[in-house]
C-alpha cells in the first residue's frame, strides 16, 4: 500500500497535514487530539461556523493542513497549564 498520498472522505490530505508538523506522524496525533479537545470544549475557535458542522478531530486536522497551527502549538499548550 502506498501511503504518500492519503486522502481521507473529507478531502483532507494527510501527508501534507504530517509535512506541515515537521514529518512525524506521531507529532501529528498530538497536535491534533490536543487540538481536537480544544475544539470540542469551544476553547480559541478559528472559524466558529465550522464547529456545528465539522467534527473536531476533522477541523483539527484541517487547521494543521492549512498551516494554521503547528509544532509550536505543543509547546503553547504545555506552558499554558
């Protein structure tokens, strides 16, 4: 199977969405399920007409694909709490 070009239903491509964290699929996961609760409990929406409409694991996913956060998106949270 050849994983350079995944793009799930929604039409998000995930290896862009790993090149945009740095490479790594695990960072990717990270930065997304953190994201993801953000999302799901409200907290700093960028588009709060999307959330009705968008899963948050999938708005996540897309803001990580549209460069919108990134690797520095773990060190904000971390110093945050």
């Amino acid at each position: 199977m050849d994983n350079k070009n995944i793009t799930v239903s929604n039409g998000l491509d995930i290896e862009k969405a790993v090149e945009m964290v740095g490479g790594s699929r695990f960072e990717l996961i990270l930065i997304a399920a953190t994201r993801s609760r953000e999302i799901a409990q409200a907290h700093n929406i960028n588009n709060p007409s999307d959330i009705k409409s968008t899963k948050p694991n999938i708005q996540a996913l897309r803001e990580i694909e549209d460069g919108k956060i990134g690797r520095e998106y773990l060190d904000k949270v971390a110093h945050a709490r």
